[in-house]
C-alpha cells in the first residue's frame, strides 16, 4: 500500500508515517523504558527480603539446635534419676502434673 504512495509521488505522507511510526516506537520504548525500571526495583527488593528471610530461618535454626541441646540434657538426667531408682521424684513429679492440669481445669472452667 505505501508503494502505490510513492509512485504517485506522495513522498511525503510516507515520510509522515514514517515519522508518526518512530514516534509510536519512541513511546512505546519510553513506556517499556519504564516497565523494565519497575521489575528491577521489584527484582532488588525481592532479593533483600529473601536475604532478610534466609537470616530469620538462621536464626531460627540456631534456636531449635539450642532447644534441642536443652531437652537433650533435660531427657538425660530424667533417664539418670530413673536409673537411680528415686521412686520418690517420680510419684512428686506425677503429683505435680496432676496439680497442674487440675488448676488448668478449674481456671478454665470457672472462668
């Protein structure tokens, strides 16, 4: 179509055109411009929460070994005082879970 224009001598509504097509183009890269713009400020802000993350689950991680540490020593000395044979701590201790589920039941039931 824009052939028959020039062999009619219409030169310049091709050059129109031709300059209306880099205009679109020129936005159109303005506008691309800007969309690239936004993912890398989203990409960079994704990457810092990911390494904020991966500190929190360290932490996290650090604390769980702590505990695990924790109740590894606390099961090794209930297994020491069972070997012991200190029938006694064990009927106390039973006593106190008792006392203690009892209060639980009556906090709540009276509440």
């Amino acid at each position: 179509m824009r052939r028959s224009y020039l062999a009619n001598g219409g030169n310049t509504s091709y050059k129109d055109t031709s300059q209306m097509l880099e205009e679109e183009n020129e936005q159109i890269e303005n506008e691309l411009k800007g969309k690239v713009k936004a993912l890398k400020s989203l990409t960079i802000d994704i990457g810092n929460e990911v390494r904020e993350q991966n500190k929190y689950l360290q932490q996290m991680d650090d604390n769980m070994e702590s505990s695990g540490g924790l109740l590894t020593k606390t099961m090794g000395r209930l297994k020491s005082i069972t070997n012991a044979g200190h029938w006694k701590l064990w009927v106390y201790m039973l006593l106190f879970v008792f006392f203690v589920f009892f209060m639980c039941w009556v906090i709540i039931r009276f509440r």
